[in-house]
C-alpha cells in the first residue's frame, strides 16, 4: 500500500483508548461537517455515524477493502492523524 492509504484498524490501535472518541469526532467533523454538532453527540451515535462513514468513503474511493483490511486515504482523515505528511 502506498503512504496515501493508512490501515484503519492501525491506526485505531495506535491511539490511546481515551482518545479514540476525540479521533472518531474529529473524522466526522472533516467528513460531515455540516450534518450534526459531533463534539455534542453521544458515543454511541458517534461510532454508528463512523461505520457509515466509512461505507460512505468506500462508494467516493476514499477508501477500499483489500484482503480483509480497511484502507482509508489520507485526504480522509483530519490532518493532526495523517502520517508521512
């Protein structure tokens, strides 16, 4: 995979548990920004809305399901949790 694409699921583990809701608010907030107050949304809203993200992304090319492995693109992710940038 090229440095334009990170492994979601790495990228979820590579981050402490406690900041794992601030990443999930700040991933709406850069790919539904005009939809809902995310800093507001309950948790389990927060973790449906990101499942539907990422199908949403999927259906854009955004990102891509290879051997079981999620591939998100960067230009997907809000800037502080891209890498190599």
């Amino acid at each position: 995979m090229t440095e334009d694409w990170l492994n979601w699921q790495v990228l979820e583990q590579s981050l402490p548990l406690d900041e794992l809701p601030a990443f999930h608010r700040a991933f709406l907030n850069h790919n539904r920004p005009d939809e809902e107050n995310w800093d507001e949304a309950f948790l389990r809203r927060i973790q449906g809305k990101v499942q539907a993200t990422l199908k949403a992304l999927e259906r854009k090319g955004l990102a891509k399901t290879e051997k079981g492995i999620l591939w998100i693109a960067q230009a997907a992710l809000p800037e502080a949790y891209r890498h190599g940038k």
